[in-house]
C-alpha cells in the first residue's frame, strides 16, 4: 500500500509529509529512503515500493519541506539539474538531520518499536552518514555520499553499523576525498566501505542516464544483505 503519511518534528510544533510504502505482510523492520537534491520524486517512490516489496516498511521523508514541499526534480533535464544544485546550497542540514530523526522515532512507532535503518543517496548519502553518527538509527547506507571528509570527525560517534558506496570517478567526490575516506574510515569496526571504480555519481539511479546497471545491481545487493544482517 503506497500513502504519505505525517510525520511530526521533533518538538512537535510542525509536521511534514513522508511519502509511505507498505509490505503486503508484516513489516520484518522499516527503512528510510533519504532522498538526493532532487526531491521524493519517482525514482525515489520506486525504490520505496522495491523496498516494500521485499518486505520492508519504506519511508521517504520530504526533508526540502522547509524550504518548499513537495519538490520533485528530473536529474536528466539540465534546468532542473542546476535547480537541486541550487537547493542544496540552500538546505539546511543540520535541521535535515532533526527531521530524519522525527522520521526515525514515528517510523519506529509503526513497526511497534521495531528496527529502522536508512539508505540515502547523493546529499541523501551524506546525511545516511549523520544519521548513522548522530542518530541511534540501527544500520545505514550511503551511495556516493558528498563531502564526508569534512565529517570524519564525527566518525567516533558511529555506534551502528555503516556501509558507503563510492563511486571511482565521482565527479563530486574527487579521488583525494575518497583517500581520506578511506584513510579514515577503513579501521572503524562498524563501517564497510566499497568501491566502484569506473563509474560516476548517480550511478545507481532508479532510472535514467546517470545510471550503470552491472555497478547498481552489485551495490544494491550488497546493501540487500547488508540490511538483511544488521536489521534482521
């Protein structure tokens, strides 16, 4: 059953919208899909629906809410490729990180107090990277997370475990940032990381041109399992 449902803030003086897929059955636990700079757009519904159909509770909240709901932005059209651009300059994410954390408690809620893990993918990768250090989310992913070198000062806080797809030839992600990621998350007992050498930013997009579908079947499995353990 596919819905969106309201999702309270923090102190509970607001609320937004989440878009909501349910599992046929019994949820076996709920995963938060955090979005990119593009919004809760198809591509995101889609992997909701995918996760749902495995078995999962799937939750996308509309982290832009703030900034205007429900925004929902084609990658593939320049105009709206420079549009999220632009959001993402504007976003504020600490604020995201709260909201992901509302997400987090209410998503629980539904699953009865249930396991909750996150995947995120772009900005959404990053902030699956805050989550994991800021929030006590039970397992998450990042695909091609932005500027984590900037946040490895967080990484002592990680007490769950991460997982990070890199792209090798991420056009966001230099090849000197993907040093220090690895430098500096390579011996953290909770974080995994993997690398996808050849491929560039987005590549595991539900759709569209950005996407490599040998590197997005590999990563998508490998986070399969990767929830299959840790949310078991």
């Amino acid at each position: 059953m596919k819905s969106y449902t309201e999702i309270k803030t923090l102190h509970g003086d607001d609320e937004f919208l989440a878009y909501t897929s349910q599992p046929v059955s019994e949820p076996k636990a709920a995963i938060i899909v955090i979005q990119e700079i593009f919004g809760v757009n198809d591509g995101i519904r889609i992997k909701c629906d995918q996760w749902a159909a495995k078995g999962y509770l799937a939750v996308a909240p509309d982290l832009f809410w703030r900034i205007r709901p429900g925004i929902e932005l084609d990658p593939d059209v320049p105009e709206e490729m420079q549009e999220g651009l632009n959001l993402f300059g504007q976003f504020d994410q600490d604020q995201g990180i709260r909201d992901i954390e509302a997400t987090i408690r209410d998503t629980r809620a539904m699953i009865h107090g249930g396991k909750v893990g996150a995947v995120g993918y772009c900005l959404g990768g990053r902030l699956a990277y805050m989550t994991a250090a800021r929030t006590d989310i039970n397992a998450s992913v990042g695909y091609y997370a932005v500027g984590i070198d900037g946040l490895l000062g967080e990484a002592h806080a990680i007490a769950h475990p991460l997982a990070l797809h890199i792209a090798g030839d991420d056009g966001f992600v230099p090849a000197e940032v993907q040093r220090k990621m690895h430098e500096g998350l390579d011996s953290h007992a909770k974080v995994t990381l993997f690398d996808y050498p050849g491929v560039d930013h987005g590549f595991a997009t539900t759709m569209g041109k950005r996407r490599v579908e040998a590197a997005a079947q590999l990563a998508d499995e490998r986070t399969e399992a990767f929830f299959a353990q840790h949310l078991a």
